[in-house]
C-alpha cells in the first residue's frame, strides 16, 4: 500500500501525558499537513511542512502541540501534557504541489485520541 | 474560517444525479473551489477542482457559474457508497480549510 500511513490508529491516554504520532507520506510528495477532527466538525487544519520546513502554524494551536519532519519524509505530532479537550481523530495528508493550487491532498486514516 | 456555504444534509434517491450546491461569494481571482467527501471512519478523498471552468473526471463533474460565486458537484448516477458528508472548499493551495459540508444520504 502506497497510501499515507498513519500510526497508531487508536491512542488511550489519561490526561497529563504525553503522546506522539507519526505519519508517513506518500514517498514522491513534499507537502505534509496536520489536521484535527472532532465529532461533526470538518477537519481543523494545525501546521504544515515542505520537506522539512514547517511553512504555517495554525493560531488556534496550543504551544503544548510541536510537529516535526526532520528528513522531509514522515513527521511526527507530539501532544504534551494532554488535556480531555485534545480528544479527536488527527489527520496527516501528503500532496505534490503542482502551480497555483495543490490540487489533491491525500489522507491517512487518521490516529484516534481519547484523553482519559 | 471556511469560506463557503453548503446545506447541512441532502438526499437522493440511489441511480439518480445528486447535485451538491455551495456558495462562495467572496471568492478571489486566484482561488480554486475543491470538493473533498469523507465517507465514515475515513480521511477525506479528493474528488475534482476548478478555477473556472467546469470541470469533469471519473468521480463527478463540478459546475462554476460564470461570476464564480458559487458551484454545483455532480454525481451523475449515486451509489449507495456514496453517502458521505462532501466539503465544498475554496483556497490558494498553500493549506486547505474545511468547512461543516454537506452529509449527504443516498436513498435505496
């Protein structure tokens, strides 16, 4: 499978913990994206990279969330000190930036959090 | 904040054309419209994007009214498979903001 990967697909955690996911882009593409998703909201959009540049940092992020994507290939998302409000599905895409638009950003399943 | 307008839920009927409406009255010269859909449990999946053409591919056709004020998504003939909520967005490329979209249900 060829597709974005993401790891774990489900994390329990109790509240004041640390934890961390990794997401592992389609091999070709240069363009790594955080979102976050909670029950019938659309997906919130939190930081992205190309290669290894973190290019824009949502406002709305709290300074207990750090991405990294060391090399340009997978990234990880590091949550500190969790808090029950952090509960949510959070989603990595890849894209290949093509022109003006990037056209089609392509999703992992997504990691599973829920703050205990 | 998400720049479009969808309606919270529609139907269709399995077999028939569902069409998909969305505003997008402050959108720039520069900005394409995108439709994402996330079927349950899933990511989001790309359908189509324009800039101001219409546009059509083996997923739906996307049809953009001339001022680019709004669009329509097409899905010619609804599966069941395609019940899923479908996000209208309009951006840049740099990030794309989702919106609440539309959950649509395809009847049988």
């Amino acid at each position: 499978d060829t597709g974005v990967s993401q790891n774990p697909r489900h994390k329990i955690t109790k509240r004041g913990q640390n934890v961390t996911f990794r997401c592992d882009p389609i091999s070709e593409h240069n363009r790594l994206y955080w979102y976050r998703q909670t029950l019938g909201q659309g997906p919130e959009f939190l930081t992205y990279f190309q290669n290894e540049a973190q290019l824009e940092k949502s406002r709305l992020l709290s300074d207990r969330f750090s991405a990294e994507r060391p090399k340009g290939s997978f990234s990880t998302l590091e949550i500190q000190r969790t808090e029950q409000g952090d509960s949510a599905m959070y989603l990595c895409a890849s894209s290949e930036p093509s022109g003006w638009s990037n056209e089609k950003l392509f999703f992992g399943s997504g990691t599973q959090l829920s703050v205990l | 904040d998400a720049k479009t307008t969808q309606p919270t839920s529609m139907d269709c009927a399995e077999g028939r054309a569902a069409n998909l409406p969305c505003n997008h009255s402050t959108i720039s010269g520069n900005e394409y419209v995108y439709w994402y859909r996330q079927i349950h449990s899933q990511g989001p999946q790309y359908i189509i994007h324009g800039l101001k053409n219409n546009e059509t591919n083996e997923m739906a056709s996307l049809i953009i009214t001339e001022d680019r004020k709004s669009s329509t998504l097409i899905l010619p003939h609804a599966t069941l498979r395609d019940t899923a909520v479908y996000y209208c967005i309009v951006g840049e490329g740099d990030k794309i903001i989702f919106g609440k979209g539309t959950r649509l249900h395809i009847l049988p």
